[in-house]
C-alpha cells in the first residue's frame, strides 16, 4: 500500500525515529500521480482537502486542539486516546539513547523545571514557584531564562534534548504541562519517567488520574491530593506548598522502597518497545482498513 505525502512538508512518517516503522508497512510517495491515499499531518489539512481524494489527516500530536478539523467525504481525521504520546516518546528517547541512562542522584539542587514556549499558566506558576528557585535548576526559554548543558532552539535539535545531569542533579521534577484544560495530555510528564525522576504536575484537574490508567505509578510520597481540586487557582496553590513542603524534606525523602519501586515501574513500562510498536501497527491497521474502503 502506498502512502502520499506532501513533498518537502514533515509528517509522522518523516521521523527519522518512525521512518523505518511506516515503510515496514507502505511504500511512501511524494508523486501525487501515484495511486495510494494521501497523507497529512494536521497542519496540511487544507492541502489534502483541495486534492479530492482519500486522505488521512494525521491529528495525533496535541489531539485536543483544532476541532475545526473533521472528517468529510474523502478525508479521515486520526487522533490520540493518548497512546501516541508515550509510544512515539518511547521510541523518540530510544533512538537518542536515553535508554541508557544510569542515575547517579547526586541531588545536589532541590527540583528540576523546565519550560519552553510562554504561555498564561506558565507565566502563573512562573510567578508562584520564585520564592523557592534559590538551589533549584529551572529554564523559561521564551522569557530568555536557560539551564546549563541545554542548546537553544537555533542550535539543533533541541526538540527533544535533555541533559541527564539536569535530574541527576535533583530530587524530582516539577512538570508544567502544555495547558491546564481538561483532556490535554502531552509527552511532559514522560520526561521525569524516563530519568527514574519523582514528579509533582501542574496541569489539568485529574491529570494524574491520567498517568495511572496508562499502567504508570504516581507517589506514595507526594502529596497528590492537588490533583482532584477543580479551581485552577486553588490547584496551583496547591501545588506549590507542595513542591515548597518536599523541599524542606529534602532528597532523602524518596529514598524509600514504595518510591523506587514506583520510579522502577514507570521506567520500564515507558521504554516497552514492544507495546509501543505495538500501538503503531494497529494504528496503520486503521488507515488501511480506511483505504480498503477506495
């Protein structure tokens, strides 16, 4: 089955970490004189619309966003349950190597955070977390404040680099998700499981709820009752005397067996190459069972 991309435009099956996984299964084509069905990341929708013919719009990356992008007649609209975000994760991290890593924990700073693009909830927190940044290492690329070890967007492939010293260096993360409205579940909060990291979150009420229906551990040593308060403010309130209450505890505190094993869990259940080539097949299963249809 032939798959027909936009030329020069990226897409999943471009992915120097995915590539190899589509052509198991199609033969990919920019030759829009070929015969097969068309597909388009989201962003090309319009594109694969003015074509007039079956197409599949690959909307599995922020699949909470653009409602405006349906199906119709000729074009098949794909999003995520949440499968995609870890299992293109688990095989984005595997190719840099990540799988790797070996903690060290030498916890010699409080908690790691990091952001990148500005936004309203992260200016919140931004303004909430100062009073305890004093020995913690944190980044807010949009406002021009970095970490060392990192490398700035024009400098390379930042879109997925991290430093394993950044959490060897710290005693857990404080994740700030992409947004805080309900059913947004990006690739942040995997980060700290793929470094054996404890993690506190700021975003959307019940998002821990979320991680564990994936078959990940949340922490026996956090307080996480921030995660059922629906008020946003309260919640960010919340969160914050948290993070505030797990420093004065200091690093020791997810010393103990519950927290390993929790840590231990999520790692391995992140890096299962397995399911996650797993999740793909059936979602080409999908797209051909759609082109059976022409």
């Amino acid at each position: 089955m032939k798959l027909i991309l936009k030329k020069d435009s990226w897409s999943n099956a471009t992915a120097f970490f995915l590539e190899d996984l589509y052509r198991k299964h199609f033969e990919l084509s920019t030759d829009l004189d070929d015969e097969g069905i068309v597909y388009a990341h989201w962003q090309d929708w319009e594109w694969a619309k003015s074509l007039n013919r079956p197409a599949i719009i690959d909307h599995l990356w922020d699949p909470w966003t653009n409602p405006e992008i349906k199906d119709t007649e000729y074009l098949k609209v794909i999003r995520s349950d949440g499968w995609f975000c870890i299992a293109n994760e688990c095989l984005w991290y595997q190719a840099l190597g990540y799988n790797q890593y070996q903690a060290k924990n030498i916890n010699d700073r409080t908690f790691l955070m990091l952001m990148n693009y500005q936004r309203l909830h992260r200016d919140l927190i931004w303004d909430k977390i100062q009073p305890h940044l004093d020995n913690a290492l944190y980044s807010y690329q949009d406002r021009r404040i970095t970490i060392n070890g990192d490398i700035a967007r024009e400098e390379g492939p930042w879109q997925r680099y991290l430093n394993e010293s950044w959490y060897d260096r710290t005693a857990f993360s404080l994740v700030v998700e992409s947004d805080i409205e309900q059913g947004v579940h990006s690739e942040k909060v995997l980060k700290p499981m793929a470094f054996r990291h404890p993690f506190v979150v700021w975003g959307p009420q019940g998002y821990l709820k979320w991680v564990r229906s994936w078959g990940f551990e949340t922490f026996y040593a956090v307080d996480e009752s921030y995660d059922d308060e629906p008020n946003d403010k309260k919640r960010l309130e919340m969160v914050v005397k948290e993070v505030k209450r797990l420093i004065k505890l200091g690093p020791n505190h997810f010393d103990d067996a519950k927290t390993q094993q929790a840590l231990d869990t999520n790692y391995k259940r992140f890096y299962n190459i397995e399911w996650a080539t797993k999740q793909f097949e059936k979602y080409f299963d999908e797209i051909k069972q759609y082109s059976s249809r022409w």
